[in-house]
C-alpha cells in the first residue's frame, strides 16, 4: 500500500524511507529471532 501510494504520488523519498525503515525492521525481528532461539537452545 505505501509502495503504490508513494509511486503513484511521485513521492521518491518517501519511498525510500518507508524501504529502509522495512529493511532495519526486517534484520532486527531476524536478529532477535536467532537470539532467542539460541537462547532456547535450538
């Protein structure tokens, strides 16, 4: 949704935030997960 919004609107560096703040979420949910499964002893 916020992909096409900032498409359609010409919004580029909007865009391009909304990317960067989904990728940093992205590694840390992925680092988090690998902490406490090795935590769990997995």
């Amino acid at each position: 949704l916020v992909y096409s919004k900032a498409i359609l609107e010409s919004d580029y560096p909007a865009a391009c935030v909304v990317a960067v703040v989904n990728i940093v979420l992205s590694v840390g949910l992925y680092s988090l997960y690998r902490v406490v499964s090795r935590r769990a002893g997995a």
